[in-house]
C-alpha cells in the first residue's frame, strides 16, 4: 500500500454555524493616519478627533453646527432652495438623478446649511458645507447661501462665519457655478467697508472655486489640522509645472508658515477660539448684546 493510502481527507465544513456572530457596520471605524480601530460612539464623543493620533476626521454639517452654537440656537434659514438643473446636464447619470441621490442620503436639499446661531450667548451668521452632498460642490444654491449668510450680517451688523469643505465648484452647473465665486466675494468686499467681521474656517478638503473665493478672503482663516487647502490637486499642479513639490504641500500646516492662513486649531478649541475672534474683531461694529 502507498504511503498517502493511509492520510484521511480533510473534512471541510460547508455551512456556517448558526452560532457565528456578526459584528454590526458602522460599529467599528480604522483611523487613516495611525491605523487604529475604534468604536464609532467613543470618535463621535471626541469629536471626531482619533484620540491616540489626533487625526481629524471629516464631519457633516450638523456636527458641525452643533460644534460652533450653543445648544437650540441654530435658525435655519433659504432651506428652501432647489437647483434646478438648468443646463439639463447628463453625464454617466443626469444631474436631477444625481441631485435626488445626494439629498435622499444627506437629508439635505444641497451641500450647504445656512442659518442665524448664538454661541456663548453671541449672535452670529453661520455657514456649513456637507461634503457628502456631491462632495460639498458649489453650485447655483451654495452661492445662494452663501450670499444670504453675507447679507444678514451685513443687514444686522454681526459676525459671519464659513465652514468650508468642498470639492469646488459644481461641473454640473458649468459657467453659472463659476459666477458664484465673483458673487460672493463681492458681499465680502461690503462686509469689510462696514467693518463687520468675517471668519472662514477652512476643513479639510477646501479646493477649487470655493479655495479661489470666499474661503480664502477672510478677515481671519482658521485652518484644523493637516487639512488640504488649495485651487487645484498637488497632482495637477506638478504634473503642470514639472516640478517636484514640497512635503506637505497644501496642508493646513504648509500654507500656516506662508500666510495663507492665519491660525491652525483643534477641533476641540474651535468654538471657544472662534467666539475669542468675533468679540475681538466685532467689538466696535457689532450689535452684541450688553454683558457680553
């Protein structure tokens, strides 16, 4: 008898036992920079700051509002407003699909929310992008919002505030997207001749048109950690100039030391550095109320 005659063939089990348990999604969550594994709840406790490296994770917008207000202050406001695809555009799925998608998985009609907030009792506008709307894309809408977050600090005389994260400017929109960068700045420009402050807090990302406009003209910028800022990707820039670019290129702490921004905060300091810097540069201007 051959030697193999005598080995056994494996048994191999076809069926899963009834007993395996499945660990839920979205339970669990990888950190990118340190390869941690952490629980959903204890990221989401901390801010959405990985508590062994700091790294910041991406936020949506309502985090971000409940961030930088005091709790039930937040008033909506232009919620109302729809793009209406006016160039009809179609690519591998028509933007009026495209657009039904986004706010079917967001809750929102489009990448930006807008509204009048108080935080530590101090009125202020406020303006937030919500990436996973079509990557936080500025079209016909988002500079709507923009310009109506302008428009009541200037009418009130209060503080404005962006919280910018975007893809830049919607593709899907072409020339009417492009416009809203001329749009909006030029509200800046009345802002800054009636002395009311504007902040802009650059996220991570903070690209294209919106980089190229209002995100990059305020009266401060406040970057978070190692957030990319610039117009176009590193990529592209290289690939353009042919040449090789500095490490760390287009990161927050890279644009820090050669004045692109002003300031790089945590976000655990954010709201109460935020409100620092409106008092200071609202202070003469600003109709605060008394005892503040």
């Amino acid at each position: 008898m051959a030697w193999f005659d005598d080995l056994k063939t494996p048994r191999i089990k076809t069926q899963v036992s009834q007993r395996t348990s499945k660990v839920p999604e979205g339970l669990w969550v990888k950190c990118q920079e340190c390869g941690e594994i952490l629980q959903t709840k204890v990221l989401k406790d901390n801010f959405q700051v990985c508590p062994e490296c700091s790294h910041h994770f991406r936020m949506s917008a309502a985090e971000r509002i409940a961030l930088l207000t005091d709790e039930g202050s937040f008033d909506e406001y232009a919620e109302d407003l729809v793009s209406t695809d006016p160039l009809e555009f179609d690519d591998l799925k028509p933007y009026k699909a495209r657009l039904r998608s986004a706010a079917s998985s967001t809750g929102l009609r489009d990448a930006f929310v807008a509204g009048k907030a108080r935080l530590g009792e101090l009125p202020y506008h406020l303006g937030v992008f919500e990436f996973k709307f079509m990557g936080g894309s500025m079209g016909t809408v988002v500079g709507e919002k923009v310009t109506r977050v302008f428009e009541a600090a200037l009418q009130e005389k209060l503080p404005a505030v962006i919280v910018s994260a975007s893809g830049g400017a919607r593709m899907q929109e072409g020339i009417l997207s492009l416009m809203q960068m001329a749009k909006t700045s030029a509200l800046i420009s009345q802002l800054r001749e009636q002395g009311i402050p504007y902040i802009s807090i650059v996220t991570d990302p903070t690209t294209g048109g919106v980089a190229a406009s209002f995100a990059m003209l305020g009266d401060l910028i406040l970057a978070e950690p190692k957030a990319l800022v610039g117009f176009a990707g590193p990529r592209v820039i290289q690939q353009t100039i042919r040449q090789s670019l500095p490490e760390g290129f287009q990161r927050s702490e890279f644009l820090l030391q050669h004045g692109f921004v002003d300031r790089i905060v945590s976000r655990k300091e954010l709201a109460s550095e935020l409100r620092q810097w409106m008092w200071r540069l609202g202070r003469l201007t600003c109709r605060f109320p008394s005892g503040i």
